[in-house]
C-alpha cells in the first residue's frame, strides 16, 4: 500500500513492476481508502512513542449510503455527539 507521506520510498518498486509487466508507463498501486488517508499521516509521527493501542471509529458504511448517524440509527436514539440536542448543532 503506498501512502505517499508516510512510506514515499515505495514508489521505487515502479521500474521493477513496469520491467516485469512490459509496460514503459503507468503502474500499479494499492492506495488506501478515505478513512485510512485521514488518520495515518496523523498517527505517523507518534510511532516513535509507541502508543499500544488507537482507537479508530468511521462510519464509512453509512456516509456512502448518504445517510447522516442521526437519521441512520434505527433504535430511536440519537447521534451520541449532539447528545439530544437536534440536528441544528
């Protein structure tokens, strides 16, 4: 996977990829997902620190669906972040 602010030094893999598929341009990459290139290049420089756990919560599934948390939850309650107080907030 290539997130080009953390690990730039993949992208030298490129010539060998295009030598072994025959190709003069172009080239193949794993690139992450919306979620992913949001919060990495955050954590990235904390490893040093070596935090033992992150804790990382996306509602990807919802947001694709184009639905908002508040009118999405089925069990009546509502956004934990408005906490009650309607969707003006």
């Amino acid at each position: 996977m290539m997130i080009p602010e953390i690990n730039p030094d993949h992208a030298a893999i490129i010539p060998a990829q295009r030598r072994r598929l025959g190709c003069k341009r172009g080239f193949v990459a794993v690139k992450p997902n919306c979620s992913l290139q949001s919060y990495v290049p955050a954590i990235d420089p904390l490893m040093p620190f070596g935090p033992k756990d992150i804790f990382v919560s996306t509602y990807q599934a919802i947001s694709g669906a184009g639905k908002t948390f508040t009118t999405c939850r089925d069990d009546g309650q509502r956004d934990p972040v408005h906490q009650g107080r309607g969707a003006e907030v």
